[in-house]
C-alpha cells in the first residue's frame, strides 16, 4: 500500500506516519516529489489495521498497490528514477549509449574498441570478461585479467566501465575493477546472485530473462533494490519465441509498458536481440523512438574473428554510422545525445 500525503505536508506529518509504520515491523520508503510526497509500505500491511491512517494530519488517501513488486513500482515512485554510473546518468533527458565487445579478448582490443566508441558518441564501455556460455567448449572469458584490461581503458579514456558477473567470485573480483554490474539473461532469477550485486551499492544493469514476463523482471530487480541499492536500471535484450528469423524477439512495447509500471530506466539490446549485424540499426532506431532511456551495442575491431558474437558486432565504421543516425532521432524525442 502507498499513503499519498496532502500537497505541501508538514515534515512532522510524514515523520509521524513513517514512525507507525516502523514501529509495526514494516518498511517506510518516501518519496518526496515537488508537491507530494509519497510513502510507501512494504512488508505485510495488515499489521497495520489497527490504524486508521486516513486520520491522520496531512494524509490525503491511501492506495492499494496489488503488484508484488513494490519498490520497482512507478506507485512508489512517481518520478522517473535517474541512475549515475561514473559520470554518466542513465535516465532522464539523456539517451546513453553503452558499446564495446561481446568478450574482452586483449588489452589491445579493449583499448581500440574504446577509443572507437568514444569518437563516435558512446558515453559506457561493455565488455565481457565472465562469459556464461550455451557450450562448456566456447571461450569462457578472461575473468579478472579482463576485468584489469577495462579499469586500463576506463583510466586511458574516462569512459565508465560495464560487466557482467556470474557468481559471488566474480562480484568480489569486479567490484575492484568496474562503475557497473550487469545481470545477464540466464541469471535474471539467480536470487541470491542478485542480492549479492544489490549489497555491493553499484549501479545493476539487470538484463530481461529470455522467456520472462515483465512482472517477473520487475520482481528480480525487487530483489537487489531491497538490500538498499536504488540504482537499478532494466535492459530488454530479446525473448525466447518461436521465430528463428532472428536469435530473440525483440520485445519493443517493453520500453512503454515498463515506463508505465516501473520508475526504472530501460535500455535495449538489439545486439542480442537479433544476432544479425544487419538488423542492429533499425532495431536501434525503434528503441529510441519507442522511448528507451539508452542501447547497448556490440563493437569489435574485427567481427570476423571474433571469440564470441561476433556475427551481431559492429564494425568501428559501422557503429560511428548508426550514432551519426540516432543524433537526429535523439533530438526529436527531446533527448540529448
């Protein structure tokens, strides 16, 4: 439930209402906008029904929030939520692109890759250095010597650094290393994996589970926002259906129906998406039409030899071409690029 207080409410009346709902076992999450504030319940509600609420001085109403996800809501939460990652923030009138290869490989090719995209308009490095593969066989990522070759290139160019983790090992390791985690598709429901990365206090990119719905993507992100740590932000990155035209479906009325439900950012992946460097583009311009507050990109110096996606990998050339194209578009949604 949410207790929506008066506009202009006294501090005293929302401490007063904060401390009942304390001092019953439940957490208190306010939210203060520029008129009202916003006090959200969370924990089991009826051990307030020996309190009429509604009573209570500068109380406007209470609202019933029947999702079982609570902080993830926009109900909690009517401002859209604005993350800082290093020097970059995700949400709001931004639009932040996020590029770099699928699997760090070298040093070398790090530091290529993040020269290139920094040229060309990118504001976060991606790269892999713990790759949970569908094959045993497959290049399983250089892990922490990768995970060194990012803070080098974040250190040489000031780009913020994004990678994926797998495993209470590799948080510990990467959180000496990089500005944000990410939560890969096959560990979207990895509870425990997700409230070890909501301990550390970074930024979370939380990747869509290939056949997730979204109530059930917002009550994964529930999971690493209730160990204290706001700073989540979504990624749609494909489902699992029965075309085989592409390697996922890109789920585009994702992006309006989670900037309905949640005060999230979402970012899209048409990289995964799709599989197919061809369709990257396109994909990339419907994303920012649809709303999304940022892409993550693959880009590789050369996608041909490649030890991982590399048939979804941009060229240097290639990615400068579609933020050349995504500028204009940018503009015409009201965000800045």
């Amino acid at each position: 439930m949410i207790i929506v207080m008066k506009p202009q409410a006294k501090q005293e009346s929302i401490q007063r209402i904060k401390n009942i709902i304390e001092s019953k076992g439940l957490y208190a999450h306010i939210s203060a906008g520029k008129e009202v504030t916003i006090i959200g319940v969370v924990g089991d509600k009826t051990r307030l029904q020996d309190q009429n609420l509604e009573i209570y001085e500068d109380v406007d109403k209470i609202v019933a929030v029947t999702e079982s996800y609570k902080l993830a809501n926009r109900k909690f939460h009517p401002e859209p939520s604005k993350i800082k990652v290093g020097n970059v923030v995700i949400g709001g009138g931004s639009l932040v692109i996020m590029s770099g290869p699928c699997a760090v490989e070298s040093k070398e090719q790090l530091l290529a890759t993040a020269h290139a995209i920094k040229k060309a308009g990118a504001q976060i490095l991606r790269g892999g250095a713990y790759k949970p593969r569908t094959s045993p066989y497959a290049f399983q990522g250089l892990e922490e010597e990768g995970l060194m070759y990012m803070k080098a290139a974040r250190e040489e160019t000031g780009l913020p650094v994004i990678c994926e983790v797998t495993s209470l090992n590799a948080i510990e390791a990467a959180v000496k290393y990089v500005d944000m985690l990410q939560i890969g598709a096959r560990n979207m429901q990895n509870f425990y994996l997700l409230k070890e990365a909501g301990k550390t206090g970074l930024p979370v990119l939380l990747k869509r589970g290939l056949s997730a719905t979204i109530d059930e993507w917002l009550n994964a992100s529930e999971y690493i926002i209730a160990e204290g740590n706001p700073n989540v932000v979504l990624c749609e990155r494909g489902i699992r259906t029965f075309e085989t035209a592409t390697r996922n479906t890109l789920d585009i009325s994702a992006v309006p129906v989670i900037k309905e439900k949640s005060h999230l950012p979402i970012i899209v992946d048409p990289s995964h998406a799709t599989g197919v460097r061809a369709y990257v583009k396109p994909l990339s311009l419907s994303a920012v039409a649809a709303g999304a507050d940022g892409l993550m990109i693959e880009t590789h110096p050369d996608p041909a030899r490649a030890l991982s996606d590399g048939a979804q990998s941009l060229t240097f050339e290639q990615f400068e071409e579609l933020t050349r194209e995504l500028r204009p578009l940018a503009a015409l949604m009201g965000k800045k690029f």
